[in-house]
C-alpha cells in the first residue's frame, strides 16, 4: 500500500502544529531535529488513520 500523503499535507500539517505551539504554548521556534521528529509522527499518524479507515 502506497502512502498518499503529499509534501502540500505534511507542509499544511507542520503550519497548523507551528500555529498551534505559538498561540497555546507561547513556542515560537522549534529546536534543530524537532521539525523532523514532528514531521515524521504526523506522516506515521495520518498513515495509520487512512490505513484505518480503508480497511471498513
């Protein structure tokens, strides 16, 4: 099975996290390595909830 999440997702994604982390927790920079952590558990997330609901 094929992941079909987009770099436009994952990019829309990153926005809404950043957005989120400044406006509820004053965080205004990620630290280095932090972006990429991030990135890779909301690529893991969305492909397991898709994988999810194909399966009903």
């Amino acid at each position: 099975m094929t992941d079909t999440t987009t770099p436009r997702d994952t990019s829309a994604r990153l926005n809404a996290m950043r957005r989120t982390l400044r406006e509820v927790f004053g965080i205004s920079r990620l630290r280095p390595g932090q972006r990429d952590i991030i990135r890779s558990v909301i690529a893991g997330a969305f492909s397991a909830t898709h994988r999810t609901r194909r399966r009903r």
